[in-house]
C-alpha cells in the first residue's frame, strides 16, 4: 500500500511555486479594485498580455472591432474570467518526460467549448463562464499529475487495463481524489463559488445542493466532459449513449441535433486551442468518431431488440405450457 499523501502536500509541491509571478499577483488582487490594477499586473507580462489580447479578439468572443489594450479586454471577458484564464495559460506549458500534459488539455478545451455551447441554451447569460468552468473543471488531475508524475503514470495504467474509475484509484494512492485537491486548490485561489461546485461535483452533478444557476453550470460541465469523453477511447458509443440518455431527461435540450453539436464543438476546439496554445494531438475525423460510434450503437441496439424478442417467445411459450398443462389436469379430474 502507498503511504498517502495529504492535499497541503500537493499544493505546495514544486508545480505551484512555478507559477510566473504575474499570474500569482493576478490571481490575489482584490475583485474590488476594477480592472486598472489587474491591466497594470498583466501588462508588465508582454507573453501574458499577448494571450488574453488573443483571447479577447478570438472567434469565441467574436467583439465588433478589434480589442487593442488590456483594460478593454477585461471588460469584454469579466475580470473573473481573465484571472481563471491567467492560471489556465500559466498550467498549459506544464510538461513532464513521463506524461503527455496535451491529452489533459484537449479533453478540457473539448469540455470547455461544450459546456459554452450548452449554456447557450439553458443559461444564456452564464455561456462565459461555462468556458472557463469547463477548462478547469479538472484542475486537481492536473495538479496531481504535476506534482506526482510517477505515481500518476501508474493510476492512469491501472485505470486504463483494470477497467477501474481513475477517482478510485486516486483515493487509493493518494488518499483522496483529484476534485478533492481541485477543490482545495480553487478555495485558495478564490475562485468564484459556482466554479468550486464544479470542480468538486462535475462528477456527481446530483450530489450538488446549491443554488439553481450554480447548479445547471455543474450539470452542463458534466455532461460536456461526457460529450469530450468521445475524443479519447475506442469506444465512441458508450459516452455517446451515455450523452443522449442524459440530454432526453433535459426539456430545453432534447431537441438538440447530437450531430450538429458535435461539428461545432470539435470546430470550435480547434479554433480555441490555436489561441490558447494547446497542441492537439492527431485524431481521427469527426465523420469517423461518429460512423463507428453509430454503427455500435445500431448493433446494441439490435442486439437488445432481439433479446426483448426471445423474451416475449419465451413468455408466451411458458405462458402456453401453463395452459396445457392446467387442461391436463383438469381432464385428468
């Protein structure tokens, strides 16, 4: 058995003090002073600077003429949002011999512009922070993985040949999971409450107890990182039915075409990992994903018919036993 490790162990391993100091100064200014101290910390960091200019005039924010200064930026993106992105570009170069960090990132960003596209339709005003919600939503894998690399190799081996949840076996090692230390990591960064639910429930949406906003942001990112699950195993149609079942028990969402959601998400991550300087490794097509995704789902399906079909003959067979053998019984009175 690995001794475990406790959370404040992780938080303050070698991962965080390598945060640049910008993004340490962004993360503690004050939400209350405006947005001129966080323009003045975030231009003394050109790369930084660049960044969220390039965030701010991205197709995902689309402004009617081009974003040229910092100020202006954080106006159109929220104050909030540029402080939750400053430690999303700070964790992005994260990179380790024994793991590949971009697979973390591109399941994110595919939650991320999910979790946007959803809210658009059941929360409008909340589509923003879906983004973001939905890019840290798994934080604490990240951390952990950063900070115990080698450990980290093992539990995604084991998870991926034992068939067993990754939290389990991060409870195992660690002692706790990675929306444990994800929580922890957001409190002491201060992260908006809403985006701590998140992290913590994103999992178990129907666990959370908060407010009803709170709550359909939690529950978009869950089914979000359901919907990115597609992109990474090789077997597209059980978080593709898993997908669809949820959507049916949602009214503002079961008239959604899962085809044309899937294009534009897989566009749109693309698009969002260009500017955010997120490698995405080679894939296959969408066009790919969803034929063989369909085809299992056709053949589960049938599968499942056929064996509706041997149980009702079976039934009626038994049924006519029954029958027979009471007429036997009775012509033998």
């Amino acid at each position: 058995m690995v001794k475990p490790v406790r959370i404040d162990e992780v938080l303050d391993a070698e991962i965080l003090p390598t945060l640049p100091a910008v993004a340490v100064k962004v993360l503690s200014i004050d939400p209350e002073t405006g947005a001129a101290d966080m323009a003045r910390v975030i231009g003394a960091d050109p790369a930084l600077a660049a960044r969220i200019l390039k965030t701010a005039n991205s197709p995902l924010y689309a402004p009617l003429s081009p974003v040229s200064s910092i100020k202006r930026a954080i106006a159109l993106l929220g104050d909030r949002q540029v402080r939750t992105l400053t430690l999303a570009f700070s964790l992005v170069p994260l990179q380790n011999a024994l793991l590949d960090f971009s697979r973390f990132w591109e399941h994110s960003l595919a939650t991320a512009v999910g979790t946007r596209h959803l809210l658009r339709i059941l929360s409008p005003r909340h589509a923003e922070d879906g983004f973001t919600a939905g890019l840290l939503a798994n934080i604490g894998a990240i951390l952990l993985a950063g900070a115990q690399p080698a450990k980290y190799q093992g539990i995604l081996k084991s998870s991926l040949h034992k068939g067993v949840s990754i939290k389990d076996i991060e409870r195992e090692v660690f002692g706790f999971d990675h929306t444990e230390i994800g929580t922890a990591a957001a409190r002491r960064w201060k992260f908006p409450s809403s985006f701590q639910a998140v992290i913590a429930h994103h999992h178990d949406p129907e666990q959370f107890q908060g407010n009803e906003e709170s709550r359909r942001l939690v529950q978009a990112v869950h089914l979000a990182g359901m919907f990115a699950d597609m992109f990474h195993t090789d077997r597209p149609e059980l978080p593709k039915g898993k997908f669809q079942r949820a959507v049916k028990e949602m009214p503002d969402l079961r008239n959604m075409i899962f085809e044309d959601f899937f294009r534009s998400v897989e566009e749109e991550t693309q698009e969002a990992a260009a500017w955010m300087g997120i490698h995405l490794s080679p894939t296959r097509s969408v066009a790919e994903i969803l034929e063989q995704a369909n085809q299992k789902l056709v053949a589960i399906s049938a599968e499942y018919e056929e064996a509706i079909q041997w149980l009702y003959r079976t039934q009626i067979d038994l049924i006519q036993l029954a029958k027979e053998d009471q007429a036997g019984t009775k012509d033998k009175k």
